[in-house]
C-alpha cells in the first residue's frame, strides 16, 4: 500500500518512562501535600490518598463526558480544580496552585521520559508522506509534541493530536475517524503503529486502518515490572533499592575492611537518606527557611543532606543547611530557669544515679570551685547518690545561698556566651521558628534551646524519638523519621533504644564534642574537646561506613525521585536497617565498638571505654554455665553492650579459644611449636 499518512501512538510507542506512569501523579501528590500541607485536609495529608482522591476524580469527569456523548476523557487543568476543591480546607489559592502543579507535573515527565531505543529504526521501514502521533493523553497535543522534541525524535514528528482536546479517544475508535478527517486523507492509505492490541491494532483496524503493534521485548518488560513495583508499594521500596545496587568499584582504591565497611554505608544508607528525605518534607511542609543540625552527628548527617539538596529528589530545592555547635553539655545549666532540685530533675529523670561531681561536670562547672562548699555538707563528690533528689545532703546544698551564688557566676557567663553565639547563627527571641535535626533521643538539646529562647518555636526532626520524661517546652515539637516511642505506634520497636552506641558511632564526626563558647574581638566562638582515641575509631572506621552512604545519595535519590517515593515509604526499610545495626551488626562495625572511647561527660561525667576486657570470670561463666552466655549478655546489656555485638565477640572469642587449644594440642603430639 502506499503509505500517505503513518499515524503513531506516543506512550510506550515513541517514547517511554523510567516509571509507571501513575508515579509522576503520585509526585504531583507529594509536591501538593509538601507546599500546601497547612490548607490539605487532614484525612488527605498522605501523597498516596491525593493520588487516589485525584484518580476518583478523573474517573467522576470521564464518566460525565461519556454520559453526554463524548468518549471517557478529562483534561489535566479541569482534574486539577476538582481535585483541590475536595482535598483543599481553603480554596482561595486554587488557581496558583493549578498553575504550578500543571508546570511540575510536565517537569516530572521531563525527567522520567526517554525516547524508545528502537523506534527511529522501526518507522524506516514504514516509508510514508507524512506522520503524526496519536495519543490517548490528558495533556494537549502541544504538550505532547514538547515532550517528543524533549526526548529528541522531533525529527520523527513534530505535530499531532491529543484524546483531551477533542474528548474522544481510540478506544473507542472515533478519534481515528477525526484525525482522518483533519488530515484529509481516507483509511485506506493511513498506517498506524502503537503498543496496545486493542486501541491500536484492534480500533484502527476496524476504522479501515491497517496497523501494526510495536511491542519489543526489552521493554515491554520493563513496563510489566515497573507495573509491578507499583503494584506493590510501599512492600517493593526495599527490592527496587536493593536491585539498583551500585557494583562496588575497585578503582575506588578500598579494600580489606575499608572496603567492608564501605559497603556496609552502601547497604545502610536508607537509613541515613529516607531521615533526610523526611528532613526535607518537613521543613518545606513548616515553611522553615534554613535548618540547623546539631553537631556531632548532624555533621554527618548535613553532608548526605546537602548531596540530596543538589539532587532535589524532591524535585524543588529544599531549605539551606546549616551546623549549629551545641552539646548537651554546653547547653543545658545556660537554660536552667533556676537551681532548684524541681529544675535539675531534667536531669535526674535521666540519670537516676549520680555523683555531684557528675551533676557539677554536667553543668559544665569545674568541681574544684565547688568542693569548698560540699566539704560544708560533708558530701563526698564521687559517691554515687541513688535519687539525688531525695538525699538530704543533696538538698542542703542546693539551699546554700552560697553555693548558689557560686552557681549563678558561674553559669551566667555562660549563657551570655551561649546566646550570643546564637544570635550570631540567627537565632534569637526575634526568630519566629526554627528547624533543628539530631540523631534522637529525646530532643534534650532541643529542650534547653527552647528555655533559652522562649519566643521561638523550634520544630525539631530526628531519626527516633524514645519516651520523654520530662515535660516538654510549650515552644517545642518533636517528630521522627523512625520510631516515636511517645507514640503508640512504635512501642514494638522499644528495645531499639536499649543500646544506641553503635548507631551513634557510625554517624560520629572528627571535630570533637562542644563544651562550651568563648568570646573574644566582639564574636562567641564554639570550644570543642577533641579525643585521640575516639577519633581513632572515626578515622580508621567511621569515615569508610560514611564515604558509602554519602556516594550512595546520588544513586538512591534519582530512585526517590522517579518514582516518587516518600519518606513514609522508606520508614520501613530504615527500621529494618536500624534494626540489623543493633541485632546482626557487621564484623568491620563490632571491631570498630570494641575500641571506641565513648564521650559521656553529661550525665556520667566521662567517657566510656568499650575497648575494655570483659573479666575472665564472667568469660569462664559464660562458657561453662549451661545459660551463662545469655546471662552475661543480660547483665552487659544495662551498661551499653548490644546483645548482637555481644555475641560476635563471644564468637571471636571461642574461635580464639578452640584456636589455642588446638596449637597445645599440637605441641604436645610433637606436631608444631606454641
């Protein structure tokens, strides 16, 4: 036949997504529900239920054009203002907000949109005088020819027709009559190629049409998987993450347990990622212009940001980073409204059982002041008091005008150093609000911040939160990535905060701890307290695990952004991975606790020295006694020793065991030297 016109379907024929195609509405969703959360309804602020609410929407207008005589079709722009009448509490924006969801909506099928492999080879054997495409769309047909000239096949077709403009579709076979009729041209010397057996093979046909299905393999199953994937959301995240693996690169110059640890940032780095995916979401939703982290371990936790921020897996640029130099140590006797046992029980709910001397170095007061003064109570500093707040002895000197006068001097410097440095950083009783990240657990950083300035309001996001147990500012809240123990949701995951160490290692910096400001030349600077053996362990170790989460970023946040994942849905995962943290840690890791230096000047008053031997006793038991393993472990876990890492080294220590047993074994067959 002589071909005068090659009609041609788009989607899945001309051009092809990364994705399902449901998933650039799922992201139009999230950017509504991230921008507008204050004015979504509240049984609507889910991206998931904005994307079936708009799918109910789509399916209440095709049905009105059908029952007035037109075929099942809707356009994107009347969708778009049902839509947001239904989820909107104010409806005052829906115009703006129509525009920009239309403008991030093709922006996302710009990013998810590449040219069929294939199909430039395919059309040269259908020579033809002309060629147009014909799509069953929601978008017009000048948006369509945007995104072919996009992918690069303009010089395929440049010009067509949409099912939207005119509200008939191929389906049901009237479009073809009407592309017929504007292109002037009778079916029997008009071609049409396209994917699906019905809309175009079986319609076209029917309407006197020859035509032929384009289905290549490759990627006709690539659309059945990605069908797949979003099937099952969110139960797929995990796979489509894992099966997006980047291969290890031996050119990266690592190896041994560099390379392991590595690899272990790699596998962790959802974790890490979805925390500051939901950082983002967050602060966008709050409107925050800017959002601290903490040091130490915000340190870490700003870079992965920042990586992602540049990568805007959200597609928009969420709000600057910046480092805040805080500790609890450094912060919490400046917020203290007064030295009354009622106040440091913000302490003492903490740390029950505490020596003065641990209280003293927990205010950041050098004892050696002190001592005058609990010489005059006859107090012992380094004895451990069991509910300070019940000890005679202990309150006596908290009623010692003296000794509070002491206090006050001392702390008083400190808070005009400490608000000063703030204020620096922007932070102020001018500050409106402000958006703080840490690692978790209860927000204490964030409480003192927030009695020191009362006029702000200090949104605070972490990767878990464990039961408060004090009461909480009024100029305060709190939420987690992970779990909330405050929360009913996540009591299952209680014993996820019995030993928090490790997690708190690997997310660790070089930079040392803040202990306090100085202030000199009209400027508060922050004092750190760097330790060589704590930095050991980061430098030898920690970096390795972080360079893999870091270099994971790019990879897992063009994921994110294909196909729209948010942060709820990578929760699960993360949890996961907390838990095998914890529970089945990595050889590389457990080498790496078992020589850290803990830093736990507040509360204890000192570091923790992990690197120390367990007795050869409490070995002995644990080997002969039929439950003295488990028994031990119960024992050590109350002191920060994680059951899993506990058991690894139980392991290594057996190894080492049967080891030398078998050398003296050996020696004495004659067999070998010890």
């Amino acid at each position: 036949m002589e071909v005068k016109l090659l009609t041609i379907d788009v989607w899945d024929t001309i051009l092809r997504r990364k994705c399902h195609p449901d998933a650039v509405k799922v992201h139009v969703s999230s950017h509504l529900l991230n921008n507008n959360f204050a004015i979504i309804r509240p049984e609507y602020r889910d991206s998931m239920k904005l994307f079936q609410e708009r799918q109910a929407t789509e399916g209440r207008i095709a049905a009105n054009y059908l029952s007035s005589g037109m075929d099942d079709e809707y356009r994107q722009l009347e969708v778009y203002r049902e839509w947001l009448q239904i989820v909107l509490s104010n409806k005052d924006s829906i115009d703006a907000i129509t525009s920009t969801l239309e403008a991030v909506e093709i922006e996302q099928e710009k990013h998810v949109i590449y040219a069929d492999p294939g199909i430039e080879t395919f059309l040269t054997t259908y020579p033809c005088r002309d060629r147009v495409f014909v799509s069953d769309f929601y978008m017009s047909a000048q948006i369509i020819t945007e995104f072919v000239k996009y992918a690069g096949l303009g010089h395929l077709v440049d010009r067509g027709y949409s099912s939207c403009d005119h509200y008939l579709n191929k389906r049901s076979g009237r479009f073809f009559r009407l592309v017929l009729e504007k292109e002037n041209v009778d079916a029997g010397s008009t071609f049409h190629i396209g994917d699906n057996l019905h809309s175009d093979v079986r319609m076209p046909e029917r309407h006197g049409l020859a035509a032929i299905a384009y289905q290549p393999k490759a990627e006709s199953d690539l659309r059945a998987t990605r069908k797949e994937e979003f099937d099952s959301r969110p139960g797929s995240v995990a796979k489509l993450f894992d099966k997006q693996r980047a291969p290890f690169l031996p050119s990266s110059g690592l190896s041994g347990t560099a390379r392991q640890l590595y690899e272990y940032g790699e596998y962790c780095a959802p974790l890490v990622v979805g925390f500051m995916l939901f950082v983002m979401e967050r602060a966008i939703r709050q409107e925050h212009e800017k959002i601290y982290f903490f040091t130490r371990e915000g340190e870490f936790f700003k870079r992965v940001y920042d990586r992602l921020r540049a990568l805007q897996p959200l597609g928009q640029l969420a709000p600057p980073s910046e480092i805040l130099e805080v500790s609890r140590l450094a912060t919490f006797s400046p917020s203290l409204r007064s030295f009354t046992p009622e106040e440091l029980m913000r302490i003492w709910t903490l740390y029950s059982t505490q020596s003065v001397a641990a209280l003293l170095k927990s205010m950041n007061i050098e004892g050696e002041g002190a001592l005058i003064h609990l010489a005059r109570h006859g107090i012992d500093e380094q004895e451990s008091i069991q509910f300070p707040w019940l000890d005679q002895k202990v309150l006596n000197l908290f009623n010692d005008a003296s000794f509070l006068n002491f206090l006050t001097v001392e702390v008083s410097e400190k808070k005009i150093a400490l608000l000063q440095y703030l204020e620096q950083r922007g932070l102020s009783d001018l500050t409106q609000c402000a958006a703080v990240v840490d690692i978790g657990w209860r927000g204490t950083i964030q409480d003192n911040l927030s009695y020191l300035i009362p006029n702000c309001h200090f949104d605070g996001y972490y990767i878990g939160l464990n039961k408060f147990l004090n009461d909480q500012p009024s100029n305060t809240s709190k939420t987690a990535f992970g779990p909330d123990l405050n929360s009913s949701e996540s009591e299952h995951c209680a014993d996820l905060f019995a030993a928090v160490a490790p997690l708190e290692m690997l997310c660790n910096s070089s930079f040392g701890s803040v202990i306090g400001y100085n202030v000199g030349k009209g400027r508060a600077c922050a004092e750190r307290i760097v330790d060589d053996a704590e930095n050991n362990v980061v430098d030898r170790y920690v970096t390795h695990f972080q360079r893999g989460v870091v270099e994971s970023a790019e990879r897992l946040s063009e994921i994110i952004r294909v196909h729209a994942i948010s942060s709820v849905e990578l929760r699960p995962m993360g949890i996961q991975i907390w838990e095998s943290i914890i529970r089945k840690p990595n050889s590389a890791v457990v080498h790496a606790y078992f020589q850290l230096n803990h830093n736990e000047q507040f509360g204890v008053g000192g570091f923790s020295d992990k690197s120390g031997p367990i007795s050869l006793w409490r070995w002995c038991k644990a080997l002969l006694l039929p439950s003295g393993l488990r028994n031990l472990i119960r024992a050590l876990e109350g002191t920060g020793w994680p059951e899993g890492y506990l058991q690894r080294r139980n392991i290594l220590f057996l190894w080492s065991v049967v080891s030398l047993s078998r050398r003296w074994k050996n020696r004495f067959n004659g067999q070998g030297k010890s």
